[in-house]
C-alpha cells in the first residue's frame, strides 16, 4: 500500500520520457524566442529557457498547478474532514501525478508521510547551536542541510546504479524531507520565540493541522496553513526559489542540499520577504491615520499622495500576471468569511478597492492588481503569528512541495546540469554595432 504513489509516478515517467527525447532530437534546433541584451542584462526575464510540467503561470489565469487553475485545485481535491481546504498531501499527489487523487490515496499519502515525519534530534541540536538572534530563515536552512547524510540518493549514487533510477531515490528524499519540514518549522517557532515551549507533535492530524497544533495556534488556523502551504507551492521555474533548486538539482546535489539552497534564496528581499513588507507598510499607513478606517475618498488621497512623492504601493503589481493574483483572491475569500472586521484587513480591503484605477490612471504599472504578498501577512497576524521574519519559513515550508516534485522529474526525465553561456559586456557592445 505505500509503494502506490511510487508505483503510480513511475508509470506517468515511463510515458513521458518519450517526449521529451523526441522534443531534444527532433526538434531541438526550433526556436521557443530571441534572446535580446535586456534579457541578457536584465536578470533573463522572459527567456524561454526552462521546462517544467508542475506549473505555468497564465497572465490572466494566474498559476495553474498541473492544468488546474487555484480555484479548481481547492474545489477538486479531497478536503479534510470538517475543514475547508483540501489535504496538503493530496495536493502532493496531483503536483508528483497530474491526477487528483481519490480519498483512499490520498489516505495512503498521509500515512506515507506520517511514518517519515519523525526529525533526528541532532537536527534540533544543531538549532539549539545556532546564535539565539539567527534569522529563522538561516536556521530553517541549516537544518534542512544538516539532514543532508539521510540523503537516500547520496548512498544510493555511491553504491552505483542506472541514471535512469535517478528519480527513486530522489522520490524517497522528497517524501522523508517534505515529511519533516512541518516539525522543524514548528521548532523554530516555538523555540526562537515561545520561551523554547515545544509541542509535540500529533500522528493522528494531516499535514496543515499538525502543523498549526505544534506551532500552538487553535484552528481554523489548520485550514490557513493548508492553504498556505497550497497556493505558495510553486510557480513555474523562473523564479529565484525554484530555479535555485533546479540549479543546484541539476548538479545532481541530492534533495536536502537543493531544498536548503532554495530556501536561501527565498530569503531574499526581492522575493520571500516581500510579504512581511507590505504588512509593515500597511501597519505603517494606519498609524498615520491614527488607526481609523479610512473611506475610499481619504484612502484615494493618500494612494496619489504616496505616488506624486515618488514611492510605489507594495503589493501591488507582478511581471506576469494582468489580473488579480488568484493566490491574493483566494485568501481574501478567507479573510471575508474569517474575519471580515480585522482592522488591518479592513485597510487591505480599501487599498484592493481604490489602489488598482489610481495604478491604471496614473499609468505606470502594467498590471495594477494586488499579489499574493498583498494578502498573506495579514492572515497570520490575525491567528497570533506576528514575528515578521517567521513568515518566509511558512514560505518556504510550501514552496519546498513544488520543488521537491519538480527535482523528482528533473531526475526522472534526465536533465542535464545548468550551464547557461555568459559574454563579456564588449561582446554585447559588438553585437549592439557600439564598437
């Protein structure tokens, strides 16, 4: 019975290896886009360089995981009994498969997880190790990092075996990592800022509730976890997150070593952060207010004002999408039905009002909709969650299934290691006619 979900994803690799040999020698002189130097200069935004089946990011749709835009993904899977929102393990299922999964497998994926889950107390020891005022980010890293020797692929890859195997071992690490990360999430939580009070955790709850019933939060804060974790699981390959776990994957670095390199750069400002800066900000704009609700006039007046001064309205804008982050929509639905009166959310609901035809008037801003980070601060300050720099580990705790599934293929389908070609800046002048 646990060998299913292995069984099931060995079958949907063993007919998509196909494709992608005939994709690499039938076509791969056709052209996906031109390079330009902007492209070149300005960080490869929009090259068409990578390949993933996980996700795709539609500039109208917004993320679809698998095919499924949010909305359906929420709708489709399984949810867990008396909540809302769907088991993050199933989601696991459609992420790895494609397929949604029944509640009997997604039964079985629990119970997969649920053996894997126990964290080696050296991992503990090396948190208690680190500076107590470490950034919980640089210690969620180093205890991803510090599980590095469980490694199944390491020990698999030394005794020799068939590169197409690749992906078994890879599957194995994801599950006995993805298992842990709830726990040592948890830990951090509790012990960086709960007086070192650890709770234990619980083998009957699903993944989300766990993890809410160690980190000592009453539900429905379950169902903001699962969510959470769901929404924040992916996003194609492009972004800074994921393509470091790619990367570093491509090296054939096993799963533990990958997922801590793209934790590290999820901690990064232009990233991960962003969502605890626009709760800042927002903090920030009601206290100029004097904590008063403002209508939709006061609030217009202050989103020109804060605009004609040169500064920009954070979380507002993406370089994709031309609508609504469907991820930002999602957790306002939560937050209308949760907890429509929470002060800061009353903000965030006059900012989502007025902010986007300010944007689209004053004419800069290619997409005037608020994202995600417009939102998901606000939620986890509501349930109690209010250390700013702990809201990247939830992060980073979601954004690791998506990885995980996308490095599983990588090694399944075979891809070679990352090594982008790099000209000098008189080769760019050349090519440009300069010299």
């Amino acid at each position: 019975m646990s060998q299913y979900l292995k069984q099931k994803l060995f079958e949907k690799i063993e007919e998509w290896r196909p494709r992608t040999t005939r994709l690499l020698k039938e076509y791969g002189d056709v052209k996906a886009g031109e390079v330009t130097i902007q492209q070149i200069i300005g960080g490869m935004r929009g090259v068409k360089s990578l390949t993933t089946d996980i996700s795709y990011l539609d500039p109208m749709e917004g993320i679809r995981f698998r095919g499924f835009t949010i909305p359906e993904t929420l709708e489709k899977l399984p949810k867990v009994p008396g909540s809302e929102m769907p088991y993050v393990e199933g989601f696991f299922y459609l992420l790895l498969t494609g397929e949604v999964p029944t509640e009997k497998e997604v039964e079985e994926v629990h119970e997969e997880f649920n053996k894997r889950k126990m964290v080696p107390e050296y991992v503990f020891d090396v948190l208690r190790a680190m500076p107590e005022d470490s950034h919980p980010m640089a210690m969620f890293s180093a205890a991803v990092v510090s599980l590095q020797k469980e490694s199944v692929f390491v020990q698999r890859y030394n005794e020799g075996m068939n590169k197409m195997d690749y992906w078994d071992p890879a599957y194995e690490d994801a599950l006995n990592l993805l298992a842990k990360l709830p726990q040592i999430a948890a830990f951090i939580y509790r012990y960086k800022y709960k007086n070192k009070d650890i709770i234990a955790p619980d083998a009957n709850l699903d993944l989300g509730g766990n993890f809410a019933h160690m980190m000592g939060i009453q539900p429905p804060y379950d169902d903001v976890a699962r969510l959470y974790f769901i929404i924040h699981s992916d996003h194609e390959s492009g972004n800074v997150s994921a393509h470091t776990g790619h990367l570093v994957g491509s090296a054939l670095s096993d799963m533990y070593l990958s997922i801590s390199a793209m934790l590290n750069g999820l901690a990064g400002p232009l990233h991960g952060l962003a969502n605890q800066e626009v709760l800042r900000w927002i903090q920030g704009v009601m206290e100029q207010m004097g904590g008063k609700v403002p209508t939709e006039v006061e609030m217009t007046k202050f989103v020109w004002d804060t605009l004609n001064s040169g500064q920009v309205i954070p979380g507002f804008g993406h370089a994709v999408l031309r609508k609504t982050d469907p991820r930002y929509q999602a957790q306002r639905d939560f937050c209308l039905k949760h907890l429509p009166d929470d002060p800061i959310f009353k903000y965030v609901d006059v900012l989502y009002k007025v902010t986007p035809p300010i944007l689209v008037e004053q004419g800069k801003a290619k997409n005037p909709w608020p994202n995600v980070d417009a939102q998901s601060g606000v939620i986890q300050w509501h349930y109690g969650l209010r250390e700013y720099d702990f809201y990247t580990v939830l992060f980073g705790v979601g954004r690791a299934l998506g990885v995980c599934a996308n490095l599983v293929w990588d090694r399944a389908l075979g891809y070679p290691i990352e090594r982008p070609k790099s000209l000098t800046t008189a080769m760019l002048e050349e090519i440009a006619g300069i010299k």
